[in-house]
C-alpha cells in the first residue's frame, strides 16, 4: 500500500524541507521556514498506519532519513545535513506496532 503520511498529514507537494529537532518539550518536526509541523506528521502517520493495518500489512519499505519515514538515522534538526541515531515519526509508531521496516538501501533486491 503506497502511502504518504506528510500528504495524509495535510501538508503540500512540494513542501519545504522538515528534520527532527530535539526540544525540552521532546521531539519536534520543524521545517526549513522554522515552522512546527509535528502534528501534520503525527496525524499522517496515524491515518497511514490505520490505512496498512486495514489492508493487513506487516512489514514496509520506507524513506531512508526522512523525518516521517527514517529508521536508523534521520537528520538532526539543524539542517546542516548531521544525522543523528533515531527514527522517524511514522517509523516509530509502525516499530511499535510490530512492523518489520526496512529502507530502500536496506531492503534486499530492492
């Protein structure tokens, strides 16, 4: 099932450029303009898990480093192109949910 959460989430194509920062308040998803759009992204994650749980899905390939999709590494916040240890929003939530994930560099014969 081809899903994107950040278009689920309402954001546009194109969009501007969003990573993963690290706040007192946990971890935000800001775009390049400084904007927060955590929730965008969390509401798509959730409508693009609910669309994979309904058609019985249980593993999925997703974006390497992207702030909705990275698994493993994602970029730090500082758009200065560091990738830090970590996972992103929708990654995260299909993790906890038991999925088996891979990336389009980690998935064999891909």
């Amino acid at each position: 099932m081809p899903v994107c959460p950040e278009v689920l989430g309402g954001l546009p194509v194109p969009r501007p450029p969003s990573e993963i920062l690290d706040t007192q308040r946990g971890p935000r998803v800001i775009n390049s303009l400084g904007q927060d759009v955590t929730r965008e992204y969390v509401l798509g994650a959730s409508i693009a898990l609910d669309i994979g749980l309904q058609a019985g899905c249980r593993k999925a390939i997703l974006k390497a480093r992207s702030p909705a999709c990275g698994f493993g590494h994602v970029y730090d916040g500082t758009f200065s192109r560091n990738l830090v240890e970590g996972h992103g929003v929708f990654a995260r939530l299909l993790k906890s949910h038991g999925f088996s994930i891979y990336t389009e560099e980690t998935f064999p014969n891909l």
